[in-house]
C-alpha cells in the first residue's frame, strides 16, 4: 500500500541516517580523542588558552572526532555557560574580513560592533573578547575557535586572522582556543615565522592503520546490523541529550540533527532476521575476500562508509537484502580503472602495439622505446601471424600516435631528444603490466593469438 512504511523502508532510512549523520559515536584513536577533550575542558572550565592543529588523510575522521567530543562536552553545564563554539571554514571565510564578520554573529555580538569604527583588525578582535567578561573584568567567556581546512587560512592575506588569534592564545588576553583541522601534514610550513612563532606546535595527528582488517569487519558488522531492545535501553542510559540551549551556533550545523536510534523502532523478528542475516554475511569468505581487497586499495573509513551507502541503496523489495553478488558487484564499479576501460576501446593494431611495448620493458626493465624497436618487435610476431600480416608502416605509426594522444606514452624529455625525428623519439610506457593483461582479458572478439601473445613474450 503506498504510504505505508514497511520494516524494509525503516531499516534504509536508519542504515542511511547511522552512515551519514552519526557523528557523535567515534571509535579508534582513543588518545588523541582524549587528547582533545582535556584541552577544550580546560579551555572552557579553567580558562586556559590553548592552540593546537589535528592532522590527518582526508576521510579519517578528524571533524567526526571534534564533533563528538563536542557532544559529550556539550551536555555538561560547565562546559556550554563558560564558553563559546566559533566554527570557520576555509572554503567559506576566504578572507579575513569575512571570518571576523561571521565570527562576530556566532559570538552574538553584532550589537555591539554595530556603529564602531575599528583602526586595525586586531583592536576588532580584542574588542570582541573585551565584550565576554563579566562584570568583575576577571572573568571571561571562553572562546573555542575551530578552523575548518586550516591550511586555506595561511593564504590570506598576511595571515592576519592566525596571527591575532595565536597571539591572543599565547600571552593569554583571553581564554581562547585555537583548533585547527587539515589534511596538510606539511601545514606548519605555511605559516609565516611571525604567526608559527606564536603557535604552541602541539600537533595531533590521525594515521591510518593500514593492518587492522579485522577491526574493518568489525566495522561492516557493526554499521549494518540493526541495534535490539537491550542495546537501546544500554544506549538512552550512556548518552544524554545535548541541551537546546548549547546549541544556539547557527553557523555550526554539525551538531546538529545528530543520528539517534531512538527514533527508529523495529519488530524484535524482523532484528532478529536481519542481524542472523548480517552475521552469514560476514563469515562469507565471498565477502571477506571482497572487502580485504577494498581494505588493500583504502584503509580509511569514510569511503568505505560511502560503499557501504551505496549497498544499502539497493536493497529494495524485489532485493530485500544485501547479498555477497550486490557487495561484488558494487566492488567491481569500486575497483574500475579508467585506463583499463579506455585500452579496451582501442583498436586490434593498437592494442597489439601496446603488447609488443609491455614485452619490450618486460626485457629491458623499463627501458625507454622508440616507434623503430616497437615496430620490428610487432612485425617480428605479425609475420607469424595469420590476421595481422601486410599492414604497412604509415598505418603502424598512425596508431603510434594515437596511443601518445591518449597518453598511454609519453615521450622523454630533456637534452637533445625533442629534435630527433618522430620515429626515433624515446617513449616511455605509462601503463602497469596488470592494466594490459586486464584489458586484454576483458576485450570482446580479439583474436585467440593476441591473448597468448600477451601472456608470453616468445614468439
């Protein structure tokens, strides 16, 4: 009946929201999760001002990681009355006029720079955390500043804002904490010697733990099974809801419509089914060889967070569930390599060149060609061909180029070598010996001679 939710519906809706939105729940790098928690406690409840930069690949967590150390901060008194959230972003302040405008409306302070004519960018700043103590001038609001993609800050004009900032942090104007996040690990390189001398150099940074696959089917077991009655009732007494009144950022949208399964409820069979049918799932040696060789080209989660998203798309009520073929299926158009796809649109002399180049460097480790070596190493196996005998040489060199427009090869540079006429030009092979036998193996109607003259060099 259209209209009515059924357990499937619910269940997609709730895998998607788990995959996309929970980004309280972090898991891994516990010390330096813990780390940033204690310097923005301190920073919130002891008036301690801090910077410090969290590094790491893109798609390994570091904003999930602010953000749920955020959420549980946040549901402590303590914490959301003494201090405020300032979130930039380097793709959005691109200058730093814009970052102070936008950091004045998340401080809700607009009021009173209303009218206020400001000779420097700093006497702006000071004006602003001026505007935070109380009464007694002793004590102040504390200010957490997180920059988003902190590197694209260092190209601002004079790194004006990172310097007034830092400076503020380091001689202690304010209590303030500077928090920046990039996937620059050479970031303090960008910093001018003015602005990295007032930077603490306390750098946390995320790696990737590239021979952990049994934590990645732990993963897949747990992002897509559904949680039972006991785990919510487990759930509902950790995590406390974080107040309206902390989140008043606008501007800080992460923290809000956090994932939580409460909202979510299923029948205790349909649970029951479906988790039996996750658990067969993850014991599939299909399954395990799949993802070890996702887990082999990319060891971050969140992409593997989105391949997950895509499975879960599929399961519709003709596909009720997510079977070993769909998670193959979905890691063929994961694995797909373009060049493999464009080699299999070449033409049978071309991709006849392209072998007769793959067993020249096979023989020679590597070595540069030039279009001389490749054609007497085809015409070689062509006269003991029965399909490709008699092609004349204009046609050859033809082909040859084309392969240089599609820039399977490219030609040496350097010295004297670009004078030389085309056909002794030295050509380097831009392609693996995988990608060639890969295509050759895929391609339609190609001659059984080919294929064997691709697995062997002997003619």
């Amino acid at each position: 009946m259209p209209g009515v939710e059924t357990e499937l519906d619910i269940t997609r809706q709730f895998l998607k929201s788990r995959l996309t939105t929970d980004r309280a729940s972090f898991h891994g790098y516990e010390a330096e999760r813990q780390n940033i928690h204690d310097l923005l406690e301190r920073t919130a409840e002891h008036g301690e001002s801090n910077s410090a930069l969290l590094l790491g690949p893109r798609g390994i967590g570091k904003t999930s990681l602010v953000v749920s150390v955020l959420a549980e901060l946040l549901t402590k008194a303590t914490f959301y009355r003494n201090c405020l959230i300032v979130y930039l972003n380097g793709l959005v302040h691109i200058d730093d006029r814009l970052a102070l405008k936008s950091a004045t409306a998340q401080m809700n302070l607009e009021n009173a720079v209303d009218g206020k004519v400001f000779g420097s960018f700093a006497e702006n700043l000071a004006f602003l955390l001026e505007c935070l103590k109380a009464g007694d001038r002793k004590k102040s609001k504390s200010v957490i500043f997180l920059l988003e993609e902190f590197d694209l800050f260092c190209s601002h004009h004079n790194q004006t804002l990172l310097y007034n900032l830092f400076d503020v942090a380091q001689s202690a104007q304010a209590p303030i904490c500077v928090l920046g996040i990039t996937a620059r690990l050479d970031v303090i390189e960008l910093l001018e010697k003015r602005v990295k001398s007032r930077f603490s150099h306390r750098q946390i940074f995320l790696l990737p733990n590239e021979d952990d696959f049994a934590g990645r089917m732990e993963l897949f077991e747990s992002l897509l099974k559904l949680p039972t009655e006991q785990e919510l009732r487990a759930f509902e007494a950790q995590h406390t809801p974080i107040p309206s009144e902390a989140l008043n950022n606008e501007e800080f949208t992460l923290l809000n419509r956090l994932f939580n399964p409460l909202n979510f409820s299923f029948s205790p069979k349909w649970v029951t089914q479906w988790n039996r049918h996750i658990d067969k799932l993850v014991k599939s040696a299909e399954v395990q060889t799949a993802l070890q060789r996702m887990y082999d080209f990319d060891v971050l989660e969140g992409p593997f967070r989105m391949f997950l998203f895509e499975l879960v798309s599929e399961v519709d009520e003709q596909h009720p569930c997510i079977t070993v073929e769909l998670v193959q299926k979905h890691l063929e158009s994961y694995e797909s390599d373009h060049k493999v796809k464009l080699l299999m649109g070449l033409s049978v002399l071309e991709i006849c060149l392209i072998i007769a180049m793959k067993h020249h460097s096979e023989i020679y480790d590597r070595e540069p060609f030039n279009y001389e070596m490749i054609l007497t190493r085809f015409s070689k196996w062509a006269n003991s061909s029965s399909t490709m005998k008699g092609i004349e040489r204009p046609v050859v060199l033809k082909a040859f180029e084309h392969l240089k427009q599609l820039e399977f090869i490219a030609p040496v540079t350097g010295g004297g070598l670009t004078k030389v006429q085309k056909e002794y030009q030295i050509h380097r092979l831009l392609l693996t010996y995988g990608q060639i036998h890969q295509a050759v193996q895929r391609m339609a109607l190609l001659p059984t001679e080919i294929t064997q003259w691709e697995q062997s060099s002997l003619v």
